[in-house]
C-alpha cells in the first residue's frame, strides 16, 4: 500500500512542503495554485485547499478521490510544537493516533483502535489516516499553536482542555456529533479560498473547535461514570463498529453483546448510559445523519436509501422525514435551488 508522510502546520512553509510530497507520490497533474493544491491523474483527482489565518491557526481541507488506497502518516515532530484535529465527513474512517508499536498493540488490546471519525493529538505523537479508493475523501484539518487558544480559553480547564493550551503532549479521539458535521459540512460548502471566505472560515473553525472541547470533556465525563476503563473500551469500540458500515441490516444487540463479553441486559443499559440513547434508536440516527449527508453531497434518494440499507425509498422518506421534518426529495430541491443561486 503507497504511504505518504505528510507535512503540515500552521504557516505556508509547511504546506508547500506537503505539496512537494503530494507531487512526488502522485506525479504528474499536480499543481500548486496559490493556496491550493489541484489534483487531476489517474491517481487521484481533487483539491487540497489551505487557509493560513496568521493568529497562530490554519485549516486543511481535503476534497480528493483516490484510485487506490493510500496511508497518510504525519511527519513527526521533536516536541508538542502544535496541534491538529482532523474530522472526516465520512463514519468509521481508518484514523489512528500513537506513540510507536507499543503504544498501538496496548490500543488494540484495549479495543480503542478501531476505526474513528474524529482524533486530535500534538505534533509529537504519530497520526495516521487510511483513504479508501473509489471514494471521495473529505476531510477537515484544523491546526493550531498553543497560543491560538490561549486568548479564547484564558480561564484554567483541567485535562485535555489545558493540554492545548500549554504546550503538553495530547492524543485521543472524539465522538462525531450531529454539529460537527454541520460545521465541516459548512466549511466544504464555502469552497472558494478568496479572503472574504478565509474570514468566514475562521468563525467556523472556532465554532467547530469549540464543538470539540465540548466532546472532550463530555467523553471524559463518561469514562468517569463507567464501571471499568476495559468495559468502556469495548462499548467504544462496539460503537465505531455499529456505525461503521450501514450497507446492512443493524447487527443485533444480543450479537454486539457478545462481541463486548457481557450479558444483553447490562449492554443495553451500559451503551444507554454513555450514549444517551437505546442501541437501535441510537443506529438509526446516524444512519439517518449519514445519508442526510449523502443527499447534500449529491446523491439521489433511491441511491441513498439503497446505500444505507432502507429496504423501500418510503420507508427511507418517512424514517427521514420523522427526524428531519423534511423529506429527502424535498431537501434533493433545496441543495439544487442553494447551488443554482450560488
């Protein structure tokens, strides 16, 4: 499989580095154009779209189709010189972060390397994300220095929060929330890189941050209310199975219960304990979340609703339009009427 050490930062330096690594796994057909890096081959075809906005923090957006499937690890740094948040629009992406071999076999042992959607770390500890082939990558970088955050968070925030901002080593991932991908979804939305949009993105890049900070501590808060750390890894990682793949019928609970070596019972009350939803109705939302997301990126409702595994486009439109209040056609005609007026 083709790896890719990347480069990347908060200044143009870094990026143009990343470009320079781009051409030379991809070869011909990549361009650098200003703050864009432009990608048409065989290989690959899409954009890499760089926005430096000079306080300290930057942000990466990657819009690419890959022929092939590629790792993209980071170029490690000496010490926690910043830090990077990475979202992909996509559940269940192969996103990891870790220290070396030790630290990702004790992961593995601990069921917390499954496959995530959202991670963040410092640029001492080794990241790694999979793209698949065949299938647009999207995927938002926010990166930043400790000093980016100071002035918004001055006031003193125990653990993870207090991480960024003084310059400590950080690594972990995030549960995906239903405004994390309406912000990354707004930040592809705005895909021109002229300065008018650059201002609009910073205010979406703190809104997004914030969202995360909000998670952090929200995880944090549910490893404090478990039972054991181990038992929480399991339903961690039951959890990135469950909506890793919506191509099939929901697994069943008594299976998934099997899966994390405890009775159905005490799974059905522990993944509502920590989720805040039953299993099944907890599915259902993100599938829904999922394909809501496929419709605005351009699919067609009976390809959506085939893709996410509704066994009729009714019963898909009526699921849809219970949680949404609008029906899948009708927001097919509201992504057509936004993009013909834009």
């Amino acid at each position: 499989m083709k790896e890719i050490i990347a480069d990347w930062g908060v200044d143009r330096p870094h990026f143009n580095k990343f470009y320079y690594t781009m051409l030379n796994a991809l070869g011909d057909g990549v361009v650098l154009n200003n703050d864009s890096i432009q990608i048409d081959n065989q290989l690959a075809k899409g954009n890499v779209d760089f926005f430096p906005f000079g306080n300290g923090i930057a942000l990466v957006r990657i819009s690419i189709l890959f022929a092939e499937a590629i790792n993209f690890k980071r170029l490690l740094e000496a010490g926690p010189e910043y830090y990077a948040c990475l979202f992909s629009l996509k559940e269940g992406v192969d996103m990891h972060v870790f220290d070396g071999e030790a630290d990702q076999q004790e992961m593995n042992g601990l069921g917390l390397s499954g496959k995530h959607s959202v991670l963040y770390f410092s640029s001492d500890v080794q990241s790694l994300f999979r793209v698949t082939p065949d299938e647009e990558t999207k995927i938002v970088i926010l990166v930043f220095t400790s000093g980016a955050l100071h002035e918004i968070f001055p006031y003193s925030i125990n653990g993870e929060f207090s991480a960024f901002r003084v310059g400590q080593s950080v690594k972990g991932y995030s549960n995906k929330t239903a405004e994390m991908i309406e912000k990354v979804t707004d930040i592809f939305e705005h895909a021109s890189v002229e300065r008018i949009q650059s201002l609009y993105l910073l205010g979406a890049v703190y809104q997004l941050l914030a969202v995360l900070l909000l998670q952090i501590e929200a995880d944090r808060e549910l490893l404090k209310q478990s039972t054991g750390v181990v038992e929480v890894a399991r339903m961690i990682q039951i959890r990135n199975l469950l909506i890793a793949d919506f191509s099939s019928d929901c697994p069943l609970l008594e299976e998934m219960a099997k899966k994390a070596q405890m009775s159905a019972t005490k799974f059905k009350t522990l993944f509502k304990k920590l989720f805040k939803l039953p299993y099944y109705q907890y599915y259902q939302r993100y599938r829904l979340e999922g394909a809501r997301q496929a419709i605005i990126l351009g699919k067609s409702v009976s390809d959506t609703a085939y893709e996410f595994s509704f066994n009729s486009i009714s019963n898909f439109s009526v699921a849809f339009k219970k949680m949404f209040k609008i029906s899948p056609s009708e927001l097919v005609q509201a992504v057509i009427l936004l993009l013909y007026f834009e």
